[in-house]
C-alpha cells in the first residue's frame, strides 16, 4: 500500500508539473511568433492561438517529466523529514536539479538528433531549470 501511495504522489506532482509547464509554452510560442513574424494584423489571430497550441503537448510532457523526478528527489531527500520540516531552498534546489536531469536529458536526446548542441539548448536547459525551481516552489 505505502508503493501506491508513493506513486500516487509522484503522478499527482507530476500532474501539478505539467499544468503550468504547458501554459508556458503556449504563451512563449504565442510571444515569439509575434516577434518573429509581426504584429496580430499580419496574420489572423487564429495563426498564434495554432502556434500556441502546437507546443501545449510538447512542454506539457517535459513538465510531467520534472515533476516526477522532482517528487522521486523529494521522496528520497526529504524521507527523514516531516514535509513542514522541508526549507524552502531544499525545495528549489530539488526542482531545479529535478529540471536540469530532466530537462537535460530531453536536450542532450536533441542535440543528438540534430547533430550537436547549440545555444538554444543552453538557454532551453536554463529556463527549464528556473521554471523547474519555480514549480517546486
């Protein structure tokens, strides 16, 4: 019974991961092709609300992703603990180190598909890490 418990929680927080991770996306795919491609006159509203929705899914399962290895992290950290007993820097740092593992390994599988790393997988890695801290919190 204490397994489904356990793993009752990691898909929970998992879930709670993944909720904010797709709204980030969404809204950041909206906002880069408004600076990409100019002003709402340009192309019809239904242009960006489609961008936004083409990464919902995407940033949605990397979220899942860092939200179950951050409960696993906080399942072994914090295990001694009381969960009122948790700081809030011991929680950041989980769901940033939750974030760069998770997130990492998404972009290092990435990098190897496209042939090498780039700046963007830098600045995707560090976004990951303050939205994977940002979520913990």
């Amino acid at each position: 019974m204490r397994a489904i418990r356990i793993l009752r929680g990691i898909v929970r927080t998992a879930v709670a991961f993944a909720i904010p991770w797709a709204v980030f996306g969404g809204v950041l795919s909206a906002v880069i092709e408004l600076v990409w491609n100019g002003p709402v006159g340009t192309h019809p509203l239904s242009y960006y609300f489609s961008a936004a929705l083409s990464q919902v899914a995407p940033f949605a399962v990397i979220g899942f992703a860092v939200g179950a290895v951050f409960a696993g992290f906080l399942a072994v950290a914090g295990r001694k603990l009381a969960f009122e007993q948790l700081t809030a820097p011991r929680v950041l740092g989980l769901g940033v180190t939750g974030a760069l593992a998770a997130g990492g390994s998404f972009l290092v599988l990435m990098a190897s598909r496209s042939g090498g790393w780039h700046t963007g997988y830098s600045v995707a890695l560090g976004v990951a890490a303050v939205l994977g801290g940002a979520s913990a919190l």
